[in-house]
C-alpha cells in the first residue's frame, strides 16, 4: 500500500492511499488516532482513496507534498 502526504494547511492533512480491500474505516480511524497522538495537534486529517498516486516528472513518488509557504527567519 502506498502512500503520500499532501499538506494544504497549517491545519490539515490529506493522505492519499491506493485502493486496497483491507483498508477499512476501523483502520483509517485507527491510523488517524495514531497519527493525532504523534502529532500532538489538532490538525484535521483527512483520507483520500485513490487508484494510483502519479509520479513526478522525475519519475520519483514524493512522500510529503505541502503547499504551505516556506518562511524565512
């Protein structure tokens, strides 16, 4: 089962995972129950089922893709 992260927010998170008949809704609670606890946030996450995950021009799968600004200290 693979994975990626898109981060649209400070405050939220999509994970998109392909389709696969174990995943059930017991599980993606119990994921996101985890993910809270590691988190230590609020964030709202959410899961998004998808027949694939498209690769970057590179050919390369990103993980974690965020369209959160980069700030500068």
């Amino acid at each position: 089962m693979l994975t990626g992260a898109y981060i649209k927010t400070k405050n939220k998170i999509t994970i998109k995972i392909i389709k696969d008949r174990s995943i059930t809704p017991e599980i993606l609670n119990r994921a996101r129950n985890i993910l809270k606890d590691m988190l230590k946030s609020d964030m709202i996450i959410e899961f998004d089922i998808v027949d694939k995950i498209e690769k970057e021009h590179s050919g390369k799968f990103r993980v974690v893709v965020s369209d959160l600004e980069e700030k500068h200290t």
